[in-house]
RNA sequence: GGAGAGAUGGCCGAGUGGUCGAAGGCGCUCCCCUGCUAAGGGAGUAUAGGCUCAAAAAGCUUAUCGAGGGUUCGAAUCCCUCUCUCUCCGCCA
C-alpha cells in the first residue's frame, strides 16, 4: 500500500511512475473520493465534537442536580444525522481503501524501465555451462528413466501439476532443503522458523496476495455460521434472522500459503518492534500452493510450475536506511546455494514492467537448464520497501519520535524442486545416471550418483 | 465436541452508564538529592487519523479498553454476534 499523503500531494507523479508498470491509476475516481471524504470526515467529526460537548455538559448538570431537558432538546436532533454521516464516511473511506489495496508499489529509482521481461537487465553471471559429448535429456526423461520420478501416478493421485518423487530422487530432494536451511542458518544469520501453512485473508492482505491476487490462492472454506447446518436448527434459525452481526464467512476462511513469505512477514504485522532487535533474518522451510490460474499451457511438462512445491524462503525486517544493503546481501544468499551447488547463473534487474506487485526492485536469479538452452527463475528477491509494513502496520519505535514503518526485503533461497531440476539436468551422465554435487554427499548418506 | 472462566495501555491490575485515553503499581526516560553499583523526591511515558498551515512548530478535533453491531444525549461498563485464551471432560497425531 502506498502513502495516502503522497496521493494526496503528489498524484499526477505517482500515476506517471505507474504507468510505467502499466498499471493505469484510477486518477479521477480517486480525487472525486478523496475529496468527498474530506467533506464528509470533517462533517461527521464536527457532528461528533458537539455530541460529545453535550454529553459532557449533560453529565456535569446532572451531578449538580440540575434539570437538563434543555441540552437534551438541543441534541435531539444530531442522532439521525450523525448516523447518516458516520455511514456515507464509512462508506467512501471503505472505497478509497479498496482503490489503494491494489495499487501496486512504486519502482525504485534503480529499476530499469521496460514493457516486459526482454527489458530485464542481467546484472551477473556466474559459472560456464558445462559442454556435453551427448545428447543432453530434461529432467522429465532423466527422472523416469531412473525409475525415481512419477507423474502418471501423481496425475491419478491428484491431478496435473503435482509430482511424485521416490527413492534417491525424493531423498535428494529433502537433501536440498536441509542444505538450503543449514547454509543460512549456520553461515547468513538467519533464525529458522516453522510456520502455519494455512493463514488468514489478514495476513495475505499483509503482503499484498489479497485482494487482488485470490484466484491464485488455494482457499479452505470452514464450514460454519451462516451455513446450511445452522440454519436448520430453529433457535439458530432465530438467532440468524435477528442477529446484528455483520459476520462474512469468507473473511474466516483460511488459504494455502503460497510462499513462507507470506508467514514470515506477517511475524511483525500489528507490531512495533525494538530498534536493537533489527535486522530480523527468517527463513524457513514450508511447501507452497499456487492455483496457477491463467498459466495454462506454460511449462505444463516437468516439475517447473507445480501446484505444490517446497522453498526455502528468506526474509529480513529491516530498518528502512538499510534495506537496499539487504536486498544485495539477501540475493547474495540465495546465489551462495547455487555456487556451492556447482549450478551457473545469472541475475536480473527486473524492468518496471515485470516486476510483482509488492515490489520497489526485484532480482531475478536465474539458474542455467541445458536442455533448455536457457536460464529459468530459480529465485526471486524483492525490496517491498515500506509497501508491505503499511499493510501490516509493521513499525519499529526510533530513538526519538513517532514509530516508523519497516521495510520487508524476501527471497527463496532456494525453490528446492527446480534445483532439483537444475541438478538432474546438469549434472546428468550418458549413461542416464546423475552425479550428486558433493556440497550434498553427507546429506545423502554419502551416495555420489542416482542410478537406475 | 460438552461444561465453565476470561480478554483493559510495554507488563501487572482497578474500573458495571457521565468530566475515562482510562486509578494504582511495575518497567522505561529525563531531572533533583545522595560520595559510591542501594534508597528517596519530581516530571514524563499508547496508537492512528482529520482540519487550520507553503512547511515546521503549534492549536483544534475524531477514533481506539479482543473484533463487529445495537441500546443511549452519553458505553471499558448494558444487549447481540464472532474471534481468541485458560481450566475440566471427551476425542486425537
């Protein structure tokens, strides 16, 4: 969420910037509203201050046994007339924070500007490719051909997009979490953390999955109140009908978290915290749940876009001087992996267009994939700036002064199943076999090599 | 799932319709006193928003006592709904 004051100041400016994430700010809507809720705000509170001022004077009369008909007659007539005022306030403001929560954030000043990801910049590389003397397969024909990997039976279990792993393969695969969690935890300062995989709309709200972005999400509807269930029951039959509440079911329901972003964050939300307790470094290990609508026909073999799928996800809560620092710092973790892994790279400085939409920048790490012949996202690291700490109203209290809004910097570091991808594919031998990276032998018990 | 108790400021805790953003204590900050890592005295100590203002400062003002709604001129206090926490029983990895 961007500051409404800058709104306020400054809207031609922040539509300008915006467009050049082609996100077209409703400028109109937005200052007819605005500018009714100054009317209204002000209308209301007016209201409000001479009810209280009655009410004050009612209260001193009356424990000086005084008659007070008077001042009663005098505010008789404010009720209605709050009320109507207090409802339409509500209602505009309601509107205007509806508009704000899907305004994406504002680029950096560092981020390249383009219309799509061929505007991307590279920022790095690290590593050569290795040269292969034979025909090099994907990791679908890799896997399958050492009897370790399933997507027919995955298919029958659940549907497309999911996978099933056996044997080494799923090993290697529990391997390269533990390796991720070891690294940053024992070498980069990060504490580890083992988080809900269901969350509220709250906390998807919190780091801007929600409102706008729900079709993405796995939902878990609860059942209850306002269902079928109750009612059939004649007194919660009564109890519905005259009820009050204004009770919405789908705020209750519970989703899937689609990456530990999404917990981690949301750790700080409705908080302030210390100043020495900064810089807060997470990270953890969870599966992730994407409902993958509108990506239909992408990548739709292999284990590259999966349903579920398991991360090792990276966060700092930071001071707001130092969250460029960490966001350099943070991609450097995750690029760590992938060179103890032996995988070559590279990093992308995401152009305004493709960036997401909580983030000021963005760095794409991108491992190499040979039978692709291309880099794939393997990694995505953002500074979210303030955006997301408005949302989850995350503030650290300062030496002097008001307390101030954070800055949330997140990463993966990495997805584990297409580094596993990356390591079927590059570390394959002629005969179908796969040499394990040796930063992963004790993690596997000393195997070196999957084979069939 | 059944029965009961509860939710107040950083913490503890008072407050059952009126001047309460909230007594008191603890903690914290600053000052004073004290020649010694103690004790005492004083002051301060929630958050968000709006308006006036070029801005700052300042002033005025609104909201918030788990959340939402209601009753009332007026609600931390009364009523309704929900959420969460705790205790006992049941079930359970």
């Amino acid at each position: 969420m961007l500051d409404i004051q800058l709104l306020r100041t400054d809207l031609a400016h922040v539509a300008r910037v915006l467009a050049t994430r082609n996100y077209i700010f409703p400028t109109t809507e937005f200052s007819a509203l605005e500018a009714e809720r100054k009317n209204l705000q002000t209308y209301t509170e007016e209201l409000q201050a001479r009810r209280n001022a009655a009410s004050r004077q009612i209260g001193n009369a009356k424990s000086r046994g005084e008659d007070v008909s008077s001042i009663l007659a005098e505010v008789a007539s404010l009720g209605d007339e709050l009320r109507q005022a207090e409802a339409q306030l509500q209602k505009t403001q309601a509107a205007l924070q509806q508009i704000l929560l899907q305004i994406p954030n504002l680029p950096h000043s560092s981020v390249p500007e383009g219309i799509n990801e061929a505007d991307n910049r590279e920022v790095r590389r690290w590593g050569t490719p290795r040269a292969f003397d034979f025909m090099v397969r994907d990791h679908v024909s890799i896997g399958e051909g050492l009897g370790l990997l399933d997507f027919p039976t995955a298919t029958k279990l659940s549907g497309a997009r999911f996978s099933l792993m056996t044997g080494a393969l799923a090993r290697l695969h529990r391997a390269l979490a533990q390796f991720m969690l070891d690294t940053h935890t024992q070498e980069h300062g990060y504490t580890e953390a083992y988080v809900p995989y269901l969350v509220n709309a709250e906390s998807l709200r919190g780091t801007g999955q929600l409102p706008k972005f729900k079709e993405d999400l796995f939902e878990i509807p609860r059942k209850k109140a306002g269902s079928v269930e109750v009612l059939s029951g004649q007194e919660n039959y009564q109890d519905a009908l005259t009820s009050n509440s204004t009770y919405q079911p789908e705020d209750d329901d519970l989703y899937l978290i689609p990456t530990a972003e999404v917990p981690l964050s949301n750790m700080v939300r409705d908080r302030i915290v210390a100043l020495e307790s900064l810089p807060i470094k997470l990270t953890a290990h969870t599966p992730c749940f994407r409902s993958e609508a509108g990506s239909y026909g992408r990548d739709t073999r292999g284990m590259i876009r999966q349903h579920q799928f398991e991360k090792v996800e990276l966060v700092q809560i930071v001071h707001p001087q130092h969250s460029y620092e960490a966001l350099e710092e943070l991609t450097g973790h995750a690029e760590t992996i992938l060179q103890k892994l032996e995988l070559p790279y590279r990093v992308m400085a995401l152009c305004t267009a493709d960036m997401g939409f909580s983030a000021a920048k963005t760095y794409d790490i991108e491992v190499w994939l040979p039978e692709q012949n291309a880099f794939r996202e393997i990694s995505s690291c953002s500074n979210c700036e303030a955006f997301q700490a408005r949302r989850m109203q995350a503030r650290f209290r300062k030496e002097k002064g008001k307390p101030e809004l954070l800055h949330t910097i997140n990463g993966s570091g990495l997805a584990v199943g297409r580094t596993l991808v990356a390591i079927l594919e590059n570390f394959q031998n002629s005969d179908g076999s796969v040499s394990i990276p040796e930063i992963l032998h004790p993690y596997m018990g000393g195997l070196v090599r999957l084979t069939a």
